[in-house]
C-alpha cells in the first residue's frame, strides 16, 4: 500500500471485509448476493435502522452480532478490525453524512450513483476521503460490463472518429410513494436516478469530459399530483470539445433503454443497455458477442484488488463529482433555457 492509504486490516491472502449501510432493494437484490462471488473482498457487517431485518441477513450470510450496526452507533464501526470498506447505499442526500463517517472512522467508501445532491457535497466527500487517507470509489457498475468498456474502445477510435450519440433511460415508476420522488431525499428525479446511466455512458465513449449542456428541457407533466417537486422527465445535450454532440433523455412515465453511437466508420448501439443482466448489443459490422458477468462483483472486487494492490479505482470520487457537476448544470439550464459552460 502507499503511505497516503489507511492501512489494512488483513493479511495479504485474506478478503477485505464489506459492511452495507442501507438493507434496501439493492443491497438485498444485487450487493450482497455479488459478495457471495467476489474474489477480493466479502460481507463481514451490516448497518440498519430496521431490526426486523436483521435475522434475515444473520442467517443468509453469517454476520456476527458484533458487526451489526444501526444509524446511531455507526461511528463505533472505526474500532471493527472486520471491517474495510463501507458501501453506502442509502438515499442520495444521506450519501455525504454517512460517507464522511465511514472516513473518519478509518474506512475505505464504495458510494454509490449519484455521488451527492450538489457538487459541494462531492467536494467536502473528497476532502474527507483525503483527509482520513482512505479511498473513495463510486457505485458505477457498468464500468465493469464487457458490452461498456467494447463501447469504450470503439467510441475512443476502434470505429474511428467518434461523430455523435444518443442514449435514453427511463422507466416507468409505479411506486408513488417512493423517496426517488422526494426532494429532498433523492435530489433530483429520473435524471438523477437512471439518467446518470446516459452521462456517464456519453462520457466514457467520448473518452472525456463535456465542455457545455445545452438543449435542455422538461417532458411533458401527464402526472402533476405526483411530480410536484421533481421531474417526470428531460432530456439534454452534451457537447464535446472535438465537436461531438450525446444527446440524452429520462423519464418516470415511460420505459426506455438503449444507447447509440456513430462513428467515422461505422455505428454500434446498446439495447438493453443498463440492467444489471440481459444487456444485448450491436455494430455496423454484427453483434456483439460477450459473456454475462456479475457486474456488481466485478465492481467490488476492482475497488478491494486497488487496495490490496496500491491503486486507484477507475470509478474514483473525482469522477462522481465531474458526474453531479454535469446534473447540476443540466437542472441549470433547465430552468434558464440557457446553454451551461462546463469547466470539468
């Protein structure tokens, strides 16, 4: 390990241990299962503010009573030698609180997308992160999926010049009730839940970060006694600065997911492009011929191995920053009707 990291609790050829802060439907559905397939690192606590929750996970996993905690006695985590990551995978407004605990406890931090509400609690995220010496990675699974990163070499020259995309993710969200429709706990709507999916994928086919946002708009409002404080739907703009134009659309009342490149030679889609399974894909010159993987196990063992190993994440903090940088400035101009420089 570097100077600069937090040592590690374990021996060289000993997984790292992961405690999830959050019991919701992804941690149950996605996280905790991919932990049983990890190579690096395993399930070794839980944080919860529902005991009812408890034996259930006591018997799937074998957590030991003294690495089960709730919101209140968080903070004791610091002393758990069990412990060396804290995935937090709770609402998007409680992503910084619980963060910067984990870090000031001594641990290493999975976040998971978005990063933050705004670009200020990124920054102080970072701040903490750095202060404590640990490291902090973000939830960007697809990062790990083998159709994502063959659209990573063909977006960044494998089919030539990249010329321009377009992506969409939406679903349509029966759950009225949900926090993904509360301000104040999710931040923002589709486009902070699975729009993010299309930025980040506009991202890292263009190999680089967008100079401006522009085009912005809300969707039609079918729902108004629903969508009272959040979008229904939007759609953008990101513009590159060799001139490449993604464009990108979200939505709560419909379904939708593809994405959709042109090159100079040549054009390749994702359809699906973001489930967790099933993602089928596409080029000008056939289909797209890749193994399913567990994509959350991928992401979790990249993140323990650049601990082990003294290296930083590919899906570092930094990056889940330049991300809620680029919502911030799609609300931005929203609301403006103005095109939003961007200094990433």
């Amino acid at each position: 390990m570097m100077e600069k990291e937090a040592s590690l609790s374990k021996s060289k050829n000993e997984k790292l241990g992961i405690a999830l802060v959050g019991l919701g439907k992804y941690a149950k559905g996605q996280l905790a299962p991919a932990l049983k397939e990890t190579k690096y690192c395993q399930l070794t606590g839980i944080v919860t503010g529902s005991p009812d929750k408890i034996p259930e996970w006591k018997e799937e996993y074998g957590i030991q009573d003294k690495n089960m905690y709730n919101y209140d006695n968080f903070d004791e985590i610091a002393s758990n030698k069990d412990i060396d990551i804290i995935y937090v995978v709770l609402p998007n407004s409680l992503h910084m609180d619980y963060t910067i605990r984990a870090a000031n406890a001594g641990k290493h931090v999975i976040c998971e997308k978005p990063m933050a509400t705004s670009v200020e609690e990124c920054e102080e995220m970072i701040a903490a992160c750095n202060k404590n010496k640990v490291r902090l990675g973000i939830g960007y699974r697809l990062h790990f999926d083998p159709h994502h990163q063959y659209v990573m070499e063909l977006g960044q020259g494998k089919m030539g010049r990249l010329k321009h995309t377009t992506g969409e993710h939406s679903m349509k969200l029966e759950d009225t009730s949900a926090w993904r429709l509360k301000k104040d706990l999710a931040g923002g709507g589709p486009l902070m839940d699975v729009g993010i999916y299309v930025v980040q994928a506009s991202c890292y086919t263009a190999g680089h970060s967008p100079i401006a946002v522009k085009e912005v708009a809300f969707g039609e409002l079918t729902q108004p006694e629903i969508y009272q404080n959040v979008e229904q739907s939007i759609s953008w703009t990101l513009e590159f600065p060799d001139g490449v134009l993604a464009r990108g659309e979200c939505s709560y009342a419909r379904n939708g997911d593809f994405f959709h490149a042109e090159a100079a030679n040549g054009s390749f889609e994702l359809k699906p492009a973001y489930p967790y399974n099933g993602i089928r894909g596409k080029t000008s010159e056939g289909t797209m011929n890749f193994p399913e993987v567990n994509q959350q196990a991928f992401q979790m063992d990249e993140f323990a191995d650049a601990l082990i190993q003294g290296k930083e994440t590919i899906v570092p903090g930094e990056m889940g920053l330049r991300d809620v940088a680029i919502l911030m400035a799609i609300y931005e101009a929203a609301e403006s009707g103005k095109a939003v420089p961007l200094n990433l």
